[in-house]
C-alpha cells in the first residue's frame, strides 16, 4: 500500500480567498475524503490478506483499488515494459464484512482492464513527480468527476500521496499532495499540496478527544482532513483554523463552519 515518496512545496499554488465556501463545496470535500478512507481502509486490509501466505507476497508492486456494486476490489501488479498493459498477480475482494477480504492468485498474471491501467500509469507519474523521502508513504488513486475536476473533462483521476502510520495508533497529518491526472494517466494536470509539515498526532486514549491544526496553504479543509478525522478509531472530530474560517470536521466527516474572521 505504502511507497517511499517525499513531499515537494513546488507546485500548483493553493487559492486564498474569503468568500464564504458553500455547503455543496464543503460537502464535495467531504465525499472525497470519505472516498479516500474507504480506499485507504481496503487497501490495508486487502495488502494484510494477500500477504498472509508470504510477507514478500506484494512487493514491489503497485496496490490500486476500486469499489464494484457496493464492495472493494483491491489488486496488486504491475505495468508492462510499453505501459500498455498492466497486469495482474493478485486481486482481493471485500466479503461480508468490510475488513475481510477473499484473495485470489493469478498464475500466469491476467491483463486487468483500462481503469487500473490508466490508474497505474497516473500513479507512476504522480510518484516519480513527487520524488522520494525518509518514511513511508500510502497512496490512492481516485476518479475525479467533472464537478470536481472543475469543468475539465470527465474521466480524469486523483492521485493521492499521504504519509503513513509509523507504528500502531499514531496517525500522521500532513506532507500530503494531491494530482489530477489526465484520463489516460499520462499528463499531469494541477498538483495541489494540502499540508506542508508532518504530525504523527495520537490517539483519542493519549490526547484530548477533539484535534486541532493550522491551515497555512488554503482557506478550506482539505481530503485528507476528513481521511485524518475517518481513519482514526475511534474517529475522532478535528477544528481547522484558517487564514479567514473556523472549520469543523465532525467524526462521520461532515463539515461546517464554526466561526468566519473578520
């Protein structure tokens, strides 16, 4: 689930603005955000399934994951020497309950369709651009609609790098970036860097039972904002201040503003 990748400051520059975010645009983050702990939850569980057999069992090769009527698919492989092809080793698919997943080996590996190819080559990208680091990193890539995309054409994805957890009930925030890449996964489009330095913040059982942090890039909450409140267990509520709003992200991942500067 995890690469070796190191937060870069150049980029695409966030916006600053003070009008007031609506409710639609708050809720847009939010849904991608729930979106990104779905993924980064699957992607976890189905690594452990699959690695269960062999530890080596998934190294070195690309995890990406898609949700097919209601339940994750998660599969791990590789491109080929072109990037034509991305072939398949394993793939693990959700069960009955959302942490178990049924693992299933393919010998030799099989051709997986457009969606993860176009996804690996996005990934591929997006790592290479973001360049390497010292810890772990876990990565997503995501459909971006239209809306979202901000009128560009449909089918474009997202790309996201996070830090990882370096050991059991630490949660990191922060050195995040997020791509969007071309529907094909060939061209950088916009690099949005959500969060500068690294807090490995931790759990509810250690800390007070809300969290708080500076925005510095931007005016809003960001995805991993609500990954950060989401994957946390139990979730735990987070107040972001702004250069201008107050903002606070509930344990399901709501926002709403609590407070606008004058």
């Amino acid at each position: 689930m995890g690469l070796l990748v190191a937060a870069t400051v150049a980029g695409e520059l966030n916006g600053w603005c003070e009008e007031r975010p609506t409710e639609k645009e708050l809720a847009a983050i939010t849904e991608r955000g729930r979106a990104l702990a779905e993924y980064d939850l699957a992607a976890w569980h189905a690594t452990d399934a699959v690695q269960t057999a062999n530890p080596k069992t998934a190294e070195g090769q690309y995890t990406l994951a898609k949700k097919e009527n209601g339940r994750w698919v998660v599969i791990f492989g590789g491109l080929n020497s072109d990037k034509s092809r991305f072939l398949v080793s394993y793939e693990a698919t959700q069960l009955e309950k959302p942490r178990d997943f049924g693992v299933k080996k393919n010998e030799p590996p099989t051709e997986a369709d457009r969606f993860y190819l176009f996804a690996a080559r996005a990934l591929e990208l997006a790592t290479a651009d973001f360049g390497k680091a010292t810890r772990l990193y876990s990565t997503a890539v995501l459909p971006a609609t239209e809306a979202e995309a901000k009128g560009k054409d449909s089918g474009l994805l997202y790309v996201y790098l996070y830090p990882a957890p370096t050991k059991i009930g630490n949660y990191p925030l922060g050195g995040d970036v997020r791509y969007l890449v071309s529907a094909d996964g060939m061209k950088i489009l916009a690099k949005r860097q959500m969060h500068k330095t690294i807090v490995d913040v931790a759990s509810a059982k250690k800390r007070m039972a809300v969290g708080h942090h500076t925005h510095v890039l931007s005016d809003e909450p960001e995805d991993t904002d609500v990954l950060h409140v989401l994957q946390q267990d139990p979730a735990v509520p987070e107040m972001i201040t702004t250069e201008h709003f107050v903002y606070e992200i509930s344990s399901d991942g709501t926002i709403r503003i609590k407070k606008q500067k004058k």
